[in-house]
C-alpha cells in the first residue's frame, strides 16, 4: 500500500492524489468516494452524516467513543448508545468504505492513509504560516503561496449546515484564527509597501468578517497611498451602509475625519 503524502508534504499535499476518499467540510458538507459524490442520504440516514460531521467537528481523530455517544445520543442510555453508534459506524463504513474508519481500543478515527479532509490541510496550512510569519526571514513568496492556500480551501464557513454548539464554535475558531493570519500577514506586506497584496487581503478579510471598523480604516488608507480616492470612498460608504446604517453602530471619528480628506465639501 503507498504511503499518504500526508506524512511527506503536510499543507501543500495535492488534493489530486488518489485518494479514496475526500471530504469537503467547508461550506456544505461533499463526500467524494472514488472519484465520484456521494448524494446525501435520506431522513432515515440524518444520523450518518451527523456523525460524519462531528468527528470532522472534533478533529477526525482518535475521538472516544464514549464522547461521541454523549453528542450524539445525549438522552440514551450507555449500552444502547453505544449500539445505537455501532449500528452509526457500520453505516458510515457502508457508505465510505470500511477502511476509511477505524475503531481502535474505544476510539474512532478517520484513516488518513485513506482519506483527504480539507480541514486537516487547513490547520496545517494556519500552523505553518503562522510559524513563517513569526521567523525573521519572513519571504513574501511563501506568505504568499500560504495565504492563497487558506483562502481556497476556506470556500465558505465550516460546516455551514450545522448549528450545534460544537459546529457553532468551530466555526468561530477557524474564522477568528484565519483572520489574525491575514491581519498578521498584512501586517508583513505593509512593512514590505505590497499595499496591492494588502489591499486584496483586507478586501478578503472585510468579506469573512463586515463589521470590524477597524479593516476599512486601513483598507482605505492603502487605497489612498495608491492614489485610488474612489476605491478609499467607496470602501467608506460600504462601512456606512454596513456598519452605521445595518447595525446602527456609530462610526468612529478617525473613520469620519479620514473621509472628510475625500469628500472635503460634504458634512
């Protein structure tokens, strides 16, 4: 059997391996199995998916059986939970493949020598800029190349479907980390006057994230160092509209006096 590329390469390994099977978690969650998409079970197979998700929720690895009975069956007893997730396991194998699951001393795992999660190689992905970021050879081509894997892999918010309070809080977590990362790698990218690759940070960050003031006041700063007076007032009347107008905050003075620099006539 060949080895996962996983162990060899961890944030750059190509998703065009041949996997046998790829699970897809940001946005809906899509399960291909040999190349081909799974459709989503009926109502009577709900519970398949739920479990699916939720060992992608905890991580996809070595997770007990005795929490994912607590998550999933909070109100049955111990031994009929715990045959209720067996009978859970055996479908998902069912559907997947059975060596694309793995039940070891009470713990259950996703194989990696089998599967492609797209959040494993977003984690990697977030560690590893992370790490560059923080050494003092920072070079912008591998910023670069790091930033734009994040950002396609992250097609939309984890797991969107979901609304537990497990799904709820990942998915605060990967967004919150993503947007220190990009706040961390603007930061690097003004220091090196990239106020291009800045700005389509910003402009990505101001999309996962619309009400941080505090994003359209450096977006618009940029803008104005690239002589682009238009973008910088055009980004302030989107912070009006969104901000001020949709959640009846107030915009900050330093915000407004920055505007009045483009709009000198208007009050």
């Amino acid at each position: 059997m060949k080895s996962s590329p996983l162990s060899h390469n961890p944030y750059l390994y190509s998703e065009q391996w041949l996997w046998s099977v790829r699970i897809y978690s940001f946005g809906s969650l899509i399960i291909e199995v040999a190349g081909r998409l799974i459709e989503q079970p009926g109502k009577s197979q709900k519970k398949i998916l739920e479990l699916l998700a939720t060992l992608v929720i905890l991580g996809g690895r070595n997770i007990s059986v005795d929490q994912l009975t607590e998550i999933l069956w909070p109100d049955t007893e111990g031994d009929l939970a715990r045959q209720s997730l067996a009978t859970a396991l055996h479908r998902l194998r069912k559907l997947i493949g059975k060596e694309a699951v793995i039940l070891n001393s009470g713990m259950v795992s996703l194989n990696d020598s089998h599967c492609w999660l797209d959040l494993w190689v977003f984690e990697v992905a977030m560690d590893e800029l992370e790490n560059v970021l923080r050494r003092s050879d920072r070079q912008a081509h591998v910023i670069i190349k790091l930033t734009d894997h994040l950002l396609k892999l992250y097609r939309d918010t984890f797991l969107k479907n979901y609304d537990s309070g497990l799904a709820i809080l990942k998915q605060e977590q990967l967004l919150n980390r993503l947007c220190h990362l990009l706040d961390l790698s603007v930061d690097f990218h003004e220091q090196q006057g990239e106020d291009r690759r800045a700005c389509l940070l910003l402009e990505k960050e101001l999309e996962l994230k619309p009400l941080v003031e505090a994003n359209y006041r450096r977006l618009m700063s940029h803008y104005i160092h690239l002589g682009q007076s238009g973008h910088a007032l055009h980004i302030y009347q989107r912070c009006q509209r969104i901000i001020h107008k949709g959640f009846q905050i107030s915009l900050s003075e330093e915000i407004q006096r920055l505007a009045k620099q483009l709009q000198p006539n208007e009050r």
